[in-house]
C-alpha cells in the first residue's frame, strides 16, 4: 500500500565518492530488480551528481545495460546546451559521451524555445513517454534530486513554494538571486516518482538536513520538506557531514 508517510530510507557514507558509488550500486540494483523494460530516470545537476556521472562513465559501463535507461532533467536553466551552466551539457561531457547510449535515450528540455513554451513543451514530451498514475500525472522510476542550503530542490524555491502544488508537468523558475529563469518539475510530478532519491552532501547543508529530516517546525518553509512521494520510497543518501545533526 502506497504511504507517502512513511520515514525516508537513509544512506549515509563517509565522503561525497562513497555516496556517489552507493548509488551507483543502488541504481544497478533497481534496473537488476526490474528485470526488463525502459527505466525512466530524472537527473539533477550538483556536485554530488557530477561524481555520480564520472563514475558511471569509469566505472559501471559494464555493469548497466545501458540501452534501457531514458534520461530527463528534474530542472534545467535556460541556457544552450554548451554553457557551462547547462545540465544537460554536463550530463553529455561527463556520461553521454563515455557510454553506449543514443540520441532516442536522451529527453533534454527544448531551452531554444521562449521559457512557458520551454517548460510547456517538455511537459508534453514527458507525458507522451512515461506511464500515468490514476491522478494523470507521469511516473518517473527513479527522480533524483540535490538540496540547495535554502532548501530548495529542483528549482522550487522557498520564494515559489506554489509549485509544489502546480497541476502541470512542468513550470518556469526563476532563481530568488541571480533571476535565471529555469524550467522545472512541479511537486505533483516529483512525488508521482515511483522512487525520490536526494543525493546531498557536505556540511553547508547540515543544519537544512537535520532540519527537515528531524521534522522540526521550521522544515515545513523549505520545498525538500514537502518531496514525501505517494509510494512512499524515498531515499536520502548524505555524507558523515550533511547527516552529522540528524537524530536516528
């Protein structure tokens, strides 16, 4: 039975690499146990995910059969795809090009288009591919996100918590600082997730980590807060830092 009530599974490694690789392995394990079919797979971008990438590329190109994984982006800036600050672009330079997989596997945001045709766009090219639940909403197999020391996740930021609750796939950001506008998924998307893995480390993120996974009154102001996905598998995994206040 579905409970998105139900206390998050902790990973907990020494270093930013050990977190990376036990999720390296933990995506092995997911594709293993499914046994068959396209695995579809939301990406972040961060600096956990960029050892994650690397390592794949290093690492696992033996270990994963690589032509049943369907790559999207939990959020991505609207950027060409060569900037430095594209998802995208690094996801390519450090995965994409080091491993067997083609262009069909491979589902970026369209960011040459204006930002509410971006977004609305990719939300069209995300319902076409993916399974629905009962709600309508897509189901992405694994939706995996970092945590920004606001709280934010993908780019829901705590200045645009309505996107939480936004009935479309996906929406325009903009970044409480810098304005970048971005396209992101909405909460209803990221918790439809048949599994949410946050991959957080190092100890600027310490006390947002302790806070909302000791549920503390103050988490409720931060958008992590609110990722309790349906079927109730969520998954933080943390370095010994990020997790150093966290109390079970």
């Amino acid at each position: 039975m579905d409970n998105p009530n139900l206390p998050p599974k902790l990973h907990v490694h020494a270093t930013g690499e050990a977190v990376a690789r036990a999720f390296a392995d933990h995506l092995v394990e997911k594709l293993d146990a499914q046994g068959e079919g396209p695995l579809f797979w939301a990406l972040s971008g961060g600096s956990t995910p960029k050892l994650l990438f690397k390592l794949l590329a290093e690492e696992y190109r033996e270990k994963i059969d690589w032509s049943r994984l369907h790559f999207f982006w939990g959020d991505e800036r609207l950027v060409p795809y060569d900037d430095p600050e594209s998802n995208y672009g690094e996801v390519k330079s450090l995965l994409f090009d080091h491993v067997p997989v083609v262009e069909e596997q491979i589902h970026p945001v369209p960011v040459d288009l204006a930002p509410e045709a971006a977004a609305e766009a990719y939300g069209a090219t995300i319902a076409e591919l993916l399974p629905q639940n009962s709600d309508g909403m897509p189901i992405f197999d694994i939706n995996m996100l970092g945590m920004g020391g606001d709280g934010h996740t993908a780019s829901i930021f705590p200045d645009q918590m309505d996107l939480l609750h936004d009935d479309r796939i996906c929406a325009v950001a903009k970044h409480p600082e810098s304005g970048q506008l971005r396209v992101t998924l909405t909460g209803p998307v990221i918790n439809a997730s048949d599994e949410v893995d946050f991959l957080v480390t190092g100890s600027s993120k310490t006390i947002r980590v302790s806070q909302i996974l000791n549920n503390t009154p103050l988490a409720e102001q931060f958008p992590a807060a609110h990722i309790r996905p349906s079927s109730g598998n969520l998954h933080w995994f943390l370095d010994n830092a990020a997790a150093s206040d966290v109390g079970y």
